[in-house]
C-alpha cells in the first residue's frame, strides 16, 4: 500500500504543477522511501517529540526522473 500511497501523492502533485515532493517521514521508514526515489536531504526535529529527529527526503517529479 505505501508504494501506490507514494505514486498517488506524486501524481497528484504533477497534476497541479509541482517539480518536487518534500517528505517529512518516520526515521523507521527511511529505506522505503530511498526505494520510492527519495534522496535523502536531512533531518528536521519533531514538533511533537523533543529531542526526536525526522528525515527529510526529495522526490523529483519532472518527467526525466519518472
């Protein structure tokens, strides 16, 4: 489910013009999303837990990348 998750937010994205999609995900996650095409760009705190870090991650959505 997470990859048609994935291809749905993207494609709905490029329906309404976006290049990009920044994801914030779950630390447990990171190798989904590396596999889904996202380059992992940094980590950004919590807002909902202090001291917690979440990864950051860039999908290319211009038709060169897809």
């Amino acid at each position: 489910y997470g990859r048609k998750l994935i291809d749905y937010a993207k494609s709905i994205a490029k329906k309404l013009g976006g290049k990009i999609a920044i994801i914030q995900g779950d630390p447990h996650a990171k190798n989904f999303y590396l596999k889904m095409g996202g380059k992992f760009i940094g980590e950004r705190e919590s807002t909902s837990i202090s001291g917690r870090y979440l990864p950051l991650f860039v999908i290319d959505l211009t038709p060169d990348h897809n």
